[in-house]
C-alpha cells in the first residue's frame, strides 16, 4: 500500500514535468521529512489543476515544487482533546468545507488524483467526519467549528462535540475573551520591536480583497518582532525578513494580513497583499489560544499551542538575531522549537 502511494506521488511529479530522477528524489524528500504521500499527492493535484486552468505555468509549478519540496506537506492533526471539543492543527491552503457551487478544482474532494489512484479528503469538515466524528452535528451532515480560519492559514481551530460546547466556544470568540497569538514572517526589518496597529477595515462580503478606509470598521492588532533575520528560500533567498508575533483584538476578515500590509511589512507568500505569487504558501500560522471556558465549568482557562512545522520554519527563515518572546506569552518559545534558542 505504502509502495503504491509512492509510486502514484512519483507519477503525478512526472505528469507535473518532473524528471524521473528529480521525481524520485522529491518521493525520497517527502519520506524523509514525514510528509504523508496522500496529502503531498494532493497538493499536487491542486497544482495541476492550477496549470490545466492558467492559473499558474507548468515551468513556475515545477520549479516551485523542486526549489520548496516542503510546498508538499498536508498534514492534519488533532493537538487537543477532551469530551467538549477537538482543537486541530491545519495545513495552509485547506478549505474548511467546500463552497456552495462545488469543488473549485479537480482534487479538492480527493475522491481521487490525476493519475487514478485514491486520494483522502482535502477539506477539513471531510477529516473531523472521518477523524473525530463527534464533532458531527445531530444528522452527521456538517461538523461543528467554532470559528474562522483564513484558507491560506495554517494553525489552531476548535470544533466542539456538542452543542453547548458549540455555543460556549463561539460566545469566547464573539466577546472577544479568546486569546490569540499568530507567528508570520514578513517581508523588511522593522526599525521598532512593538507597534499597535489600528487601521479601520472596510470588510467586503462581495469582494476577496478588503481595505483599510476611514469609513471601515475598528480594527486593533499588536504587533511585536520575535527576531531579524533573512530569507533562506527561493525566490527571495537572502532577502530581509522578520519573524513577528501577531495578537488580534478585534476579528476583522483579513486583519492580520492587511494590518501588516498596510504598514510596510506584508507576510511572506501572501498572494493578496503581498503579490507574492512564488513562495509555497502564506507564513501565518495560528500557534497558540487560550480560551476562558465557564460554561463548560473548566476552572482554568484552556491553553492550547500549535508548534510551526516543520522546525519552526527554519526551511524558509535564517535569524541574525536572538529570539524575542512576546509579552503576553513569556513560554511562546516552543512555539518556534528547532529555529533557535530563546534570547
């Protein structure tokens, strides 16, 4: 079985462009570094799809998957679970469920992959149906997330077991009781180690893409550098960037990215406001959250953190300068394991 989900992931490689040796090699790097064949045979019937459709050249999706194999990583975990709820890790570039029109390309359902054999699920409503069916509403139809998670995030999501446990989740985030803490790369030194950012957001329903307008909506966001560095992957190998800790006090769509856009230093790989349209994804990720639990006569607040995969992104980013951890959260340093040592 094994055998044949590697040979599968060689023959889409090869479908992609890649030459049986380089194709060969990417199979090898991808048991290396633990990345599940079926999630990397995924990413790359996205990738085809992208090519079939225009999105993307074939040269730039074989060049981005040989130069950032780590692009194949699609890995789903459970990080936390009780009898309330299920908090899981989530790969970046994941829906949480499919829109209302259908599937938006060809292997989104992974009901199976260009080249014929069986591919899992993409969405993360499909895994928790497999995975953790508890968190099925009463029909089984739909699961149970507590709230939002941009497609391009990678980090923390709660899904709840019942109803109540629904409703308690929801009502922390709502009341804005739910502390959140981000780790981004962006783009640029900084020349100030902390920065509240305040910038209203006109949100759009209609449209992808918000803006920060005077006629938008409160936004507040604390920004704060973990450490300088440089970037250590292509395209932009050698280029400054930053690895900042990012704490939303409001819940605007696109907060994180467009705060950061809007003051110089959009986050690496952020297609939108970066118009990076050549790192293998967006480095935002959702590490930790603590979430204050009453109703569910929790005595302590739950405190659950997702480290950075793999290595505290030590694939992409090299520090020139010693960690800095952020204020709130004196024991983030975990959070960025295998990076560097605490400052």
């Amino acid at each position: 079985m094994v055998r044949a989900a590697q040979i599968g992931l060689a023959a889409d490689l090869s479908q992609l462009g890649a030459p049986a040796a380089s194709a060969q090699s990417l199979v090898q790097h991808a048991q290396k570094h633990g990345m599940p064949t079926d999630g990397a045979r995924a990413r790359l019937a996205q990738m085809l799809y992208g090519v079939s459709q225009g999105i993307i050249s074939r040269h730039d999706a074989l060049t981005i998957v040989q130069e950032q194999p780590e692009y194949m990583r699609l890995q789903v975990g459970v990080v936390y679970e009780d009898e309330h709820i299920a908090c899981l890790d989530k790969p970046c570039d994941v829906r949480l469920s499919l829109p209302t029109g259908g599937a938006a390309w060809s292997g989104e359902p992974w009901a199976g992959s260009v080249s014929g054999e069986p591919c899992p699920e993409v969405t993360l409503r499909d895994w928790l149906l497999e995975h953790v069916p508890a968190v099925a509403t009463d029909d089984g139809s739909e699961v149970r997330l507590c709230h939002q998670l941009d497609y391009a995030t990678s980090g923390l999501i709660v899904a709840a077991k019942s109803h109540e446990a629904a409703r308690a989740v929801s009502g922390a985030f709502e009341r804005r009781e739910a502390d959140k803490l981000y780790a981004a790369i962006v783009f640029g030194h900084p020349e100030w180690q902390q920065r509240i950012v305040t910038a209203p957001i006109v949100v759009s329903g209609r449209r992808f893409k918000q803006r920060v307008g005077k006629s938008g909506k409160s936004a507040r966001t604390t920004v704060e550098v973990a450490c300088r560095g440089v970037l250590t992957l292509p395209p932009h190998r050698g280029r400054a960037a930053t690895l900042v800790w990012l704490r939303p006090h409001t819940g605007r769509r696109h907060q994180l990215r467009l705060h950061m856009a809007h003051i110089g230093n959009p986050i690496v790989g952020d297609y939108t406001y970066a118009a990076d349209k050549q790192t293998y994804r967006m480095f935002l990720h959702a590490a930790s959250l603590r979430l204050p639990l009453d109703e569910l006569h929790m005595a302590e607040p739950l405190y659950i953190e997702a480290p950075l995969q793999p290595a505290g992104w030590a694939n992409a980013f090299a520090p020139t300068e010693l960690l800095r951890l952020p204020e709130a959260l004196p024991d983030a340093g975990s959070l960025v394991a295998g990076l560097l040592a605490d400052g």
